[in-house]
C-alpha cells in the first residue's frame, strides 16, 4: 500500500469511526432531544442541570413545577404532591440565573396547555437592586435544546460531551451506573442525617465572626419613598414573564426561601431596606395575575433563628424541606401568616 492507499484507509476508517459514534449518540440520545431515536427509558445523566432538565421540562408526565436555585432544591417532588396534587417536577439550578429560570419556566410552559401549580424560590438573585444582571454562570448553558428547532440539535450533538453522556446513559440502561438525578430532577445534593455536624455547621455560617445574629444598624439607614420607588430590580422582567406565560388557572407561587439569620441583612442596613422593597414589588408583580401568592420565609423566624436547621448559611437541612410544603400549601389555602414559621404577604396579606 503506498502513501496515498494509506491516507485513504486512515481517513475513511477516521470516518467511519466518526459516522459510527455519531449514530451511536442519536440512537441513544442521552439528553433525549432526538425525536426518531428508540423510545428508551432514559434519565438524566448530565450533572449540569442546564443539559438534563430541558427533557424534564417537555415531559408530559409533569403538570407541576418548582423552579429556583440550589435553595429550593431540596423540596421533593412526593411532598409537594401530597400537599398540592398533581405530578411535580424540580428543575431547580444550582446557582441559576434569573434568564435561566426563565428559559426553563418558558419551556415547561411551552409543552404543557394544564399546569397545575408553580412554586418559583425567590432568593437574593431576585432581589439584586441593578440595572442589569449576567444572563449566564461559568457552567455551560445550551441555548439550543431550549428553543423549539429541533434539527438544530442534531449538530450540537456531534461533540465529545454528547459522547461522554452517551456512555453514561448507556451505563444507566444497563444497570450499571446512576443517574445524575431522579426522573423528575430531583437529588437530594446535601449529606444524610447521620454526616451533619453542627460545629462545623456553625463554622460555615459565622466563620470567625460571632455566632449571634446581625447587630442593628444605627442610626438605621434612611431612604426618601420617591428614591426607593425609583431602584431598579432588573430581574423583576424576567418574573413577570415567568408567570405571565402560565395559565391562569395554575397556582402561581412566589416563595421566598429561609435564609439563615446571618444570610439575611442587618436591621436598619440599606441592604435591608432594599429586601423591603424588593418584597413589595412581589407582591405588586403577584397582584397583576390570577392565583398567584406571595409567601415568606426570608425573615428572623423560628426557622431562621436556628442553626441546627441549616448546613451553611443558605442550605437549609432535610428537617426543614420536608415540611415546606405543607407550610405552602397552608398559607395558600389559608391566606394567613403562620407567626415564626412564615408570613403570607398576599396578595391581600400582611406586608
């Protein structure tokens, strides 16, 4: 064989090769986006949720929802059907950004014409005074397996990562490796019972710092009604669209998560003037559409107030998520605040 019968064989066996893999991540179709490819019992194998939940999110099976960050992770899908009816998903992303949460709510909203109920955790990524805010992390963010062209897929999985998921879902199916998360996305992220230590616990949420909560601020800052009207929350668009894109019949939830009392901001600091009125405009975005609520956890409550509930300072234990759903759905049923537990804000509640 001369040189050019080589080149000859090493490129068509480097196509071949190529051809055959490709195939082999179409028929497979780990992030199940291929719609001619075997109807497979697949689960989500990538552990960026930015690639497992868009699947998730077309699945029929789901009328329900919980999006958020990490601090709404740990809400089980199973309780919050037994509190709520319906089937639940938790597409809840590790550090999403509020374009993110959105352009998962938008797909899920996209695929399903019955949605049940929303639960939406508010944390500090909603509650930023800024003018704008980064669209997206560090962590790669597919935009095409959020739009609807689907033959736009077809090129995007021609790459080593869409490999690298192929051989993990190929693992999953033969019952040989885990997924990255559960059917409906849910993965408990943190450590069992038996792992919690509250010194080190403690250590994560004071640090060398005291371990008490925020002194006052004195004197308490001071901010003209015209000034704060004026602050601009730039992700707030973003919210009001999220629930605008819903039917009007879903339970619309807006629930602000349970920081720990050092997460929170001192009393009287500008920081927590800002919540205040970051809370407001919650409520006013909530007034603007049917069956929606605004539910909070973001106060010195008896939740807050105890260390033994948290991991660090934003990660509340199991001890605690397994009972906030009930706690919802109290507070939506019931349209009253639940003193040292949460305050239901309204709309029509307290502020």
């Amino acid at each position: 064989m001369g040189w050019r019968g080589y080149w000859r064989f090493a490129v068509g066996l480097a196509g071949g090769l190529g051809t055959l893999l490709y195939l082999s991540v179409l028929l497979v179709d780990p992030y199940g986006t291929v719609w001619f490819s075997p109807p497979l019992a697949r689960a989500p194998v990538d552990s960026n949720q930015r690639f497992s939940y868009p699947a998730i999110a077309r699945d029929p099976g789901y009328d329900s929802v919980v999006i958020g960050t990490s601090t709404t992770r740990m809400l089980h899908p199973d309780l919050l059907e037994e509190a709520f009816g319906g089937n639940f998903a938790n597409l809840s992303l590790n550090s999403g950004t509020a374009y993110e949460q959105r352009m998962l709510m938008d797909l899920f909203a996209e695929h399903h014409a019955d949605i049940e109920t929303v639960v939406v955790g508010i944390d500090t990524i909603w509650c930023q005074r800024q003018d704008d805010y980064a669209r997206f992390t560090p962590r790669p963010f597919p935009p095409w397996m959020y739009d609807e062209d689907r033959w736009n897929d077809l090129l995007h999985l021609f790459d080593l990562r869409a490999l690298e998921q192929t051989g993990k879902q190929i693992g999953w199916l033969l019952g040989i490796r885990d997924s990255a998360f559960d059917r409906d996305g849910f993965r408990a992220f943190l450590p069992g019972p038996s792992e919690y230590d509250l010194e080190r616990a403690r250590g994560h949420i004071y640090g060398a710092g005291p371990r008490r909560p925020h002194d006052p601020v004195e004197p308490a800052a001071q901010v003209p009604e015209a000034e704060r009207r004026a602050w601009v929350y730039a992700t707030h668009d973003d919210l009001a669209a999220m629930l605008g894109a819903l039917p009007a019949a879903t339970v619309k939830i807006l629930m602000l998560v349970p920081y720990h009392h050092r997460a929170q901001p001192p009393p009287g600091s500008q920081a927590e003037l800002e919540w205040r009125e970051c809370r407001r405009r919650l409520v006013a975005i909530a007034e603007g559409f049917d069956n929606a609520h605004v539910v909070d956890f973001m106060f010195h409550s008896d939740i807050a107030m105890r260390d033994e509930n948290y991991w660090d300072m934003l990660h509340y234990g199991a001890s605690v998520a397994d009972r906030l759903p009930g706690w919802l759905a109290e507070a939506v049923r019931d349209r009253a605040d639940r003193p040292g537990i949460f305050r239901y804000l309204g709309p029509g509640g307290t502020r």
